[in-house]
C-alpha cells in the first residue's frame, strides 16, 4: 500500500500504448503553450474500463506545485488530490489477462488483510 501526495498530472485519451507515451512525452518535452520542458515522475498510471470498451487514459505526474501547467491542444491538465493505492508488481507483460488475473489477485490480498478498494474500483484498471 502506497500514498501519493497531491500532484499535477498531465493526461491523454489514447487507442494503442505508444500514442499516449508519444502524446506525453511531446507535451514534456516542451510541445505545450510555453515551450516548457518538465520531467514526469514514476510511475506512469495507465486507466483502462473493466468492460473492455470506453476510453483509456494515460496520466503522468508532473508537479508537486500547486500552480497549473502549461495548456496543451491534446493533453488536459489537472491537479490530482492525495491517493493511497495498492500496488501489486506482476512478472509478465501488461495483457487484458494478465491485469485481470493479477487484479483478481490483488484484491484477495486486499481482503486478507480486511481492506478493500475505493468506491468505484470495479468499474476501471488501473495499471
């Protein structure tokens, strides 16, 4: 179990993996209204719905600083408040299977220990 302080994250819509590291890492390296180079934090948080349709998201923490970041055509921009997740590490490639497998097991874990996830968990990965 992990807690995040509150940050600003840049987030993208995408269909494939490599469109939102593409997205991203425009936007970090300065393709944004103020030509601004920043450096995102670890890990990446990729949202993707259980249901298997619907949008998936890719969301890079940029800042810890309360101030907005730079606007961008493509990428939004938000102040993320404070989170405490649980992280399970799996030892294989980030598959439908794979996450729905793995997420099954975290939860068990979850409930082991009497914990369970957020209202809303079921709807969404978050990987």
């Amino acid at each position: 179990v992990r807690r995040y302080p509150a940050v600003s994250v840049a987030e993208v819509a995408y269909d494939v993996r490599p469109e939102g590291y593409d997205m991203l890492g425009s936007y970090t390296g300065g393709f944004n209204e103020n030509d601004a180079k920043m450096t995102p934090f670890l890990p990446s948080i990729i949202t993707v719905p259980r249901s298997g349709g619907g949008a998936k998201t890719m969301t890079w923490p940029v800042s810890l600083a309360e101030d907005d970041l730079p606007g961008s055509r493509v990428v939004k921009t938000r102040r993320a408040r404070e989170l405490t997740v649980a992280c399970l590490v799996f030892p294989q490639a980030a598959t439908e299977d794979a996450v729905q497998y793995w997420a099954r097991e975290l939860e068990k874990k979850l409930a082991a220990d009497g914990l369970s996830g957020a209202p809303g968990h079921e709807t969404n990965y978050v990987v």
